[in-house]
C-alpha cells in the first residue's frame, strides 16, 4: 500500500461531515503531506483538455458550454454508466492503468470509498473560496476530513407527493404535517378500503438512510482514528419500527420504489395516495404517469415532531478532480462552471431534472415558475425549504455499496428492525476488512 493511500485512510478516520443522497487523459499531480492541499501543479502555457466522465443528462450540453466560453480549456465528456451501475468500477480501473479521467461525477454516498480507492484528489486550496454558493448539506456531503474532494453539483430535497384527488375522496382535509398525522391518514383511508394503500415503505439502504438523515442520527462517527457505525441507532431504529408497523397493518406498500412498474399500476388504479422522496423523483410522475397530470401537489416532508422542520435529502453527486490529473485548477475551474454559472445549472435542471445544490440556481426561472404537473402549484419553493433544512452532521462510511446491497437483501428476507441488526453487524465487518480500525456503536 502507498503511502499516499495510508494518508488518505486515516483522513477517513476523521471524517465528520460527508452525507448520504451521481476528465482529461490521464491528469499527475500529487498531494502535500502538510495538509495545506494538493502540491503546486506545473504551469501551463498552452491550451489545457481534459475528460470528464459522468453519466447525468446534459452534462455533454454544459461540456460544449463551457467550451465555446474557454477555447483554451477543451473538456471532453465520456458517458458512462452509473456508478453502482459499473461507473466507479471504469473510473477506478481507468485510474490504475494510468489512463483515467481528470473529473468525474461521483455521488455523495460514495466519496469516501473513492478515498480510501485513493482515485479522487483535495482540491481544497481550490474550492474553499466559492463553498458558500452552495447550501451547507451539500458541502459537508463533498467533505471528508475538513477536506474538499469535490464541487456540489445537485441536492435530494425530501417531500410529500400527494394525490388532492383521492384525499378529498378520502375526507383527508390537508397533507400530513407529521408522522403520527400521516399514520392517522393511513388508518383512514384503510378503513374505507382495505385495498387502497396510502404510501410507500423505504426499500433499500438508500430509502432508509433519508430517512434516518431527517432524526438527525448519523451511521458513523470517528474517535480519535477510529470509525465508529451507528447504523442501529434509536433514530434509524424509530424509523424502521415505524415503517414496519405501517407494513404490517397493510397500510403501504410493499415496495418503496414509486417509480416501478407496479407503483405505477397501482397509482393508475387510484390504489395508492403519497410517497415521500425527493424532489428528483417528481421526473418519474411526469414520464410514467402522464395522465394524472393536474392530480399531483407537493407538501414538506412530515417530521417526527409538529413544527421543527427538519428534512432530509435523497441522492445527488458532486464534480470531483481525480487522482492522476494534471490540471487541477483548471479542472476544479470547470467543476465550479458546471454547479453554479446560472446557465449550466439551467440545463442541469431543464435536460437533466437535477435539483442544484447552489443557493443561486435555486431561484431559476424554472424553478420559481408554476409547474403544470402540480396544478401550477410553485413546487420549487417547497424543495428550496426542505433543502435549507436538512440535518449537516450526518458522516457517510467507507463501504457504501456494501451497506445498500446488504440492506436490500436483509429488508427483502425480513423486518426493517432485523434489517438494521444485521448492516450494523456486516458494516463493522466489512470496514475491518478494509484495515480500518472500527467499533460498533
């Protein structure tokens, strides 16, 4: 193992405040030992180019934005899958053959894994100056250890999607400001029809820690240099009893994804009333449920306490510099480019659905103005709220894809409580393995 690779291990050790939640031919800098960041790259006289690897709609529009504005930092951009999807795998491979990108789109979730894979760059000396554009929840999610290892680019806002429709059929007078109000309207609407189920249950690792993010209980912690998963936590815990609770009364569905064919069907059938997700998945109603255009409206996510306001926030990515590029200035120059100039964000939000994580490209035209899907109702002005306040303390581990493909499997051949025992127990595993000192929490 490198030494670079052992520096960047024990930054994971302190990290304090990355959140759950997606370039150029071989870039060679190298980062300090000082802390004070990467080492002063060469200088550059001539025209810079740089690949940028991502997989979000619209990036190759921003790409050929930025170039017609920089002729003389070319960004070419390569398509490849989603990162769980064989995407980190291509970056990572591509990095270790000397032959990777110098950006790339990397999920929050999944930053400190590519840390410890020691693939993405600090580009600390860099960002830290334009950090304040960007709403606080995406910062910490683009930070490990104090450091910057990469530029916000979208944020998972929570809220309520809701059929005004079938409430008023079902006498429910407003949207659920509350758990204990949404369990209520649950039992409502089963007692006048056993059939009708009033929303989704979460039904991954990724369902679950959105909602574990809004009690403000975070899977993991540091102590000195050791890691510490909290993943059975008495925040996750009330979350998945209370979810299991709904499940087996027969109040929600069984799936959690309302986006899948059998959301679908049943949402056709006037079968199911809310899903509670982020302001991303409004895409999914607006592609596969055209008809029910004008039926939907947005309302906050319900909290665990009348009036606190606290929610929480379900995927997004941001633009990392990787291990290996040249021209770290100029490719963290074009990272913040892609997040915050208020025409690349446009197209972000108009071609590829992201909700921004810059506090100016929340306040888009398109985002300000009615959306007809709603009945014209002003939705970005709901997500812009939930995105202001979602929890900063949450610590993202080493082992995402570990922690989501365990909790797939441990929820489908069981309850959520026993879901949550058994990712605790293989998560402090999983981080031995990686030679990390860990404990449970």
């Amino acid at each position: 193992m490198d030494s670079t690779t052992i520096r960047n291990r024990r930054l994971l050790s302190f990290a304090t405040a990355a959140l759950l939640t997606a370039g150029l031919s071989a870039c060679g800098g190298t980062e300090d030992t000082s802390g004070n960041g990467p080492a002063a790259e060469p200088s550059h006289s001539g025209p810079v180019s740089m690949e940028f690897w991502g997989w979000a709609p619209g990036y190759d529009k921003i790409v050929d934005q930025w170039n017609a504005a920089h002729p003389n930092s070319k960004v070419t951009f390569k398509k490849i899958p989603s990162g769980g999807k064989g995407g980190y795998t291509q970056i990572t491979n591509a990095i270790t053959a000397g032959k990777g990108p110098c950006l790339a789109q990397i999920e929050y979730g999944t930053l400190p894994s590519m840390l410890v894979k020691n693939t993405v760059m600090d580009i600390t000396r860099y960002a830290k100056a334009d950090m304040a554009k960007y709403v606080p929840s995406a910062v910490s999610a683009s930070s490990v250890g104090g450091k910057i290892y990469g530029v916000p680019v979208d944020v998972g806002p929570m809220v309520l999607f809701y059929r005004k429709d079938l409430f008023a059929k079902y006498g429910i007078s407003k949207p659920p400001a509350t758990w204990a109000a949404y369990k209520a309207d649950a039992e409502k609407v089963a007692a006048a029809d056993r059939s009708v189920k009033f929303g989704t249950a979460p039904g991954d690792g990724n369902d679950l820690a959105a909602f574990s993010l809004q009690t403000g209980k975070s899977w993991y912690s540091t102590h000195g240099d050791s890691w510490t998963v909290s993943i059975d936590n008495p925040g996750t815990r009330k979350v998945a009893t209370f979810w299991q609770g709904m499940k087996d009364k027969g109040l929600v569905t069984k799936t959690g994804n309302a986006w899948d064919p059998q959301f679908d069907k049943a949402a056709e059938a006037g079968k199911v009333l809310t899903f509670v997700n982020a302001a991303w998945a409004a895409g999914g109603l607006k592609s596969d449920l055209k008809d029910q255009s004008g039926k939907w409206a947005v309302a906050p996510m319900p909290t665990w306490s009348a009036g606190d306001g606290k929610s929480a926030s379900n995927g997004g990515s941001a633009t990392s510099v990787m291990t290996g590029c040249k021209t770290p200035r100029e490719a963290e120059q074009f990272a913040a480019f892609l997040s915050s100039d208020p025409k690349a964000v446009s197209t972000g939000i108009t071609v590829g659905g992201l909700y921004p994580a810059s506090k100016a490209g929340q306040n888009d035209p398109s985002l300000a103005a009615g959306d007809p899907y709603f009945g014209g109702q002003k939705v970005g002005e709901l997500y812009k709220a939930s995105a202001a306040q979602v929890p900063t303390n949450w610590t993202n581990g080493p082992t995402y894809q570990q922690v989501e493909t365990d909790f797939t499997t441990a929820i489908g051949q069981g309850t959520l409580p026993a879901a949550v025992t058994k990712v605790q127990a293989s998560t402090v595993a999983a981080i031995k393995q990686l030679g990390l000192s860990v404990t449970g929490g």
